[in-house]
C-alpha cells in the first residue's frame, strides 16, 4: 500500500489486491482536501494498519468531516468503524439503502450518518460534491461524485480494471499501463463487476451515458484504476460499447480443481 498527492485537492490511499485468474486489482480510496476534509472509501480489512496509518498522516482525526462511502462493499469498508470511532466530527454519506446494508455488520448512530441520493449535492466549506449514479456499478447504493470546484470525478467501481501486475495497480496514472493492456482490463472488469450490462436495453443505457459529463472532466479517479486524466472520450467510449461485450463465465469447480493441482508439488 502507499499514498500520494493525484492533484493539489486529493490523496490517494493506493491498494491493491491479487485475483487469481484476472490480475492486481486497484483497490483506492481518496482523501479530499476539501474546508471540510473528505474521505471517500475506507479501504480493504486487510490493510486496516497501513490505510489508518497514510490516513492519519494526511488527515488529523480532528479534522475530518465527512466520510463519503460509494457503497458498502467490503473493499470500501474496511477501516470504517475504526475512523468514525477516531474522527467524532466526521459524518457518514451513504443512502437509505447503504445504510441499511452497513446496520448489519456495523452499529453506526443515526446522527452520524447524512443520507444523500443522486441528483443532490453536499456542501464541504469551499465547493460542493455532486451525487451520481454512475452507469456501471455492482450495488445499489452506489454513489459517485464530482466536485464542482475542480470537476475531479470519483467513479467508485465504474471504470477499474485488473492490473497485469502490482506495480501498475498502484501506479500514480493510469498512462503508465499499455492501452492494449488497459482496453482489455477495462472490457473485463465491465462485464466482471456488472454483469447485468450484457441484458440491458441498448437504447435506455445509452441515454444514461448522455448525462455523464466524463469528456469536459479532467481527472477521473476510481476505486479499481489508477488515475486518468484528460481521457474522457476513451472512457465513453468504454462505456458505450459495454453492453455489446460477452457475459463473462468465470472458474467452476474443475477447473479450481485443475488449478490446485498445478500448485502442489511434484512427487520425488
């Protein structure tokens, strides 16, 4: 795991985790530098040690406000009932649904949470955030924002892909990694993450993309990416051609078994 600055406003809290079969997944969370400092995602429960570490180094407990969750999956929850315990004047965004899901495992007070749906917008001191719903997403509560001061998008998981290896899921822009590479990534994390896009009516997902102003935005930072920047076109265009990629079929049991077998060892 490391951290560091993708523009003046904004930290990233770089991880990454290894899936057999797809690559080095970018797991990342963003710091905003907002008046009312704003975290976005709380990291993997692995990591817990680091990510409270490079986050506390940016951020004093004291300071942070608003902990901005793009939807509770594990690998944005993993450090979240740690902060909202250090950080007693930070309050949780989420949906009526995201909260719901959270009440499982976690026992946030009602007073702590700031209910936010897309279509609305919060406001942080010196600019406000947007809510959108961005057009591929593997929960229902998800969120994403853009910040209207400087027109940075956090996409939550739409746009990520798997990485070929570690150093290039924790690289500081995502230029770093071919287009060959980054292409097909992104064509497999669509239909890996999203599998409904492959039944979706053409015509109604299409006027979703319409409302996405990704072009005129010049840093677009996503959970499972590493920074891009002045590539909306090739964004959209990713976009737009998702619904046509094939359904993707993953390991059954044979060949987890045929794997296994290629991990032990040989006899003599």
């Amino acid at each position: 795991m490391r951290s560091y600055s993708a523009s003046d406003d904004v930290v990233v809290l770089a991880d990454s985790i290894e899936v057999p079969g797809l690559g080095h997944l970018p797991v990342n969370s963003f710091l905003l530098r907002a008046d009312e400092p704003v975290l976005i995602d709380t990291g993997l429960p692995a990591s817990r040690e680091e990510f409270l570490h490079h986050l506390w180094t940016a951020c004093d407990p004291a300071e942070l406000r608003w902990i901005w969750l793009t939807h509770p999956d594990r690998d944005h929850t993993g450090s979240l009932a740690h902060i909202l315990e250090a950080a007693p004047q930070a309050r949780l965004v989420t949906t009526f649904l995201g909260l719901g899901i959270l009440s499982i495992e976690h026992a946030i007070p009602p007073q702590r949470a700031f209910l936010l749906n897309p279509g609305q917008s919060l406001a942080v001191g010196d600019r406000s955030l947007q809510a959108f719903r961005p057009p591929l997403y593997d929960s229902p509560a998800t969120t994403g924002l853009i910040d209207n001061r400087t027109g940075t998008c956090f996409s939550s998981d739409c746009f990520g892909g798997p990485m070929p290896d570690q150093h290039l899921a924790l690289a500081e822009d995502v230029d770093a990694v071919s287009p060959t590479d980054l292409s097909a990534a992104q064509r497999l994390w669509a239909t890996v993450d999203s599998p409904w896009i492959t039944d979706v009516d053409r015509r109604t997902y299409t006027a979703t993309l319409a409302n996405l102003p990704v072009s005129d935005l010049p840093l677009v930072l996503s959970t499972h990416l590493p920074p891009a920047r002045n590539r909306g076109d090739q964004l959209l265009g990713m976009l737009a051609e998702a619904p046509d990629l094939p359904p993707f079929i993953g390991p059954d049991q044979a060949a987890l078994e045929a794997m296994l077998a290629g991990f032990a060892p040989s006899a003599g």
